[in-house]
C-alpha cells in the first residue's frame, strides 16, 4: 500500500484498505515529561513509529495516536508534578480506547491491534479490549484483538549488556534515561538536547505507592537515572530488535487466526 498512516488517507482509501483485509494499530502514548533533555511527546511519538514500522511489514494502517495517557507515576514516570504532563484518569482512558475500537469495527477492521507505549497505561487497555471484544465477540465472530501493553518483554542479554554497561536498574526507574534517551536520539534526534541530559537518582524508589506523594521517591529533573550513557548506537540495536520481534509476532497471530478461522 502506498499510505499506511490513517490520518493521511482519504475515506475512500480507508474503505478499498479494509476490503482488502488489512488491519489497523492504535499506537497508545502519554503526553509525559522526559527530562530537560527531550519532549513531552516522547511516548506517543515513539508508539507511533513503531507502529509505522510495523504496519508496513504486517498489512496494517496506523491509526491517530492516543497522544494521552493514564496519570504519571513518581517511581516510573517522575509523577503529575511537572509542567506540562497531562493524565487522564484509568476510566476516562478506558472509555476512550473502548469508543475507537468499537469505530474500528464499524468501519469494518476485523484485525485489531492496540500498542502501547506508557507504562502507566497498562491493565486500562486490556480492560477496554476484554469490555469491547466480551460485546461484539457474537456478532463478529472473525474479530481478534492484539493487546501489545509493553514493547517487549525482555532484550537480549548482549543487547542488555551493551545499552547499559552493568547499570541496569530496572525498567520502571529507566524513565528518560538510557534506553529512552537512546531511542529517541536515533527515531527522532532533532528532539533531543543531549547537552541537557545528565544522571539524577531519587533517594530511594520504593515497592509501593504512597498518597500524599513525597518528593524523595522522584528527581527534580524528571530523570530517574543516568541519561549521560544513551547514544544513538545503543538506540538502533534496541528498536530494530524491538521492531523486528513485533513484527513477526503480530504476522504470527493473525496469520494463525486467519487459518483456523
């Protein structure tokens, strides 16, 4: 197909793209800070180029980013305290994602996937996936939803031993650190100042959430840990691994769908 990104095409274009079976991506982002050193926008534009990419190679549209996301967290996100980070709560979320799906389907998408990029995000997808498939699942018996709530699951372990050279601290304390950093310094360099990026640590990243919020479980910066290692080398090998492990899952599943259906 000569278009991928939905918003790009012509309701006509979007009519011959279902009679010719293809599916559709909801990437799924926040409007988040990242640091000094990088944009607000970081998850959603990082959930729709994957998507992108992997649209091309899956017979699948993108679809508008979710461009909001559930309410940021001190432990893996810095938390709603910064300027400029804009939340929805899990309901609101739900039931945004619930009305685009069901729209999808009208317009007559029966290979559905929703790829996620936040991970605060996590469990309101599913919910509105399991709500809207649980009522449609009669009607549209060759309907199949991919639920994609994180990027991947693990990384090689000599992927993981190059991107952050034994200082790994866990993938909820590396918000907009290396691996974000990274990522974003080979997808989109023009956003990043990397001259503003720098290592930052709370006083401690507890287990648990706590309610008032205290300011020693996060970083003034909105830097959780050590941004100073990213490079866009790093960057390249994670997102084509990423991208490659995406893409042949999703060709997978619909195409085990396609035959036992």
């Amino acid at each position: 197909m000569r278009k991928r990104l939905m918003p790009e095409m012509t309701w006509m274009e979007v009519r011959d793209a279902v009679n010719a079976g293809c599916g559709v991506i909801l990437p799924i982002g926040a409007t988040e800070q990242h640091g000094p050193h990088m944009p607000l926008c970081t998850d959603a534009l990082l959930a729709g180029r994957m998507a992108l990419d992997v649209a091309k190679e899956t017979n699948m549209i993108v679809a508008p980013t979710v461009s909001y996301g559930f309410r940021s967290r001190p432990c893996t996100g810095g938390g709603q305290t910064f300027p400029g980070t804009t939340s929805l709560s899990g309901s609101t979320l739900t039931a945004i994602i619930m009305d685009v799906v069901k729209e999808f389907i009208r317009t007559g998408f029966r290979k559905i996937v929703l790829f996620n990029w936040h991970f605060e995000n996590s469990n309101f997808i599913y919910d509105a996936a399991y709500n809207v498939f649980d009522d449609r699942k009669k009607d549209y018996p060759d309907l199949k939803l991919l639920i994609i709530e994180s990027p991947f699951s693990e990384l090689k372990p000599e992927t993981m031993d190059y991107v952050f050279e034994g200082h790994f601290p866990g993938w909820g304390i590396e918000h907009a650190s290396i691996f974000e950093t990274s990522v974003m310094m080979y997808v989109a360099p023009e956003l990043v100042d990397f001259s503003k990026a720098k290592d930052d640590q709370a006083e401690y990243y507890p287990f648990y959430d706590m309610l008032p919020i205290p300011t020693r479980i996060s970083t003034e910066s909105g830097i959780l840990w050590k941004a100073s290692l990213a490079t866009k080398e790093k960057g390249e090998m994670v997102w084509k691994e990423i991208s490659q492990n995406l893409i042949e899952s999703v060709n997978m599943e619909f195409t085990r769908w396609e035959k036992e259906n």
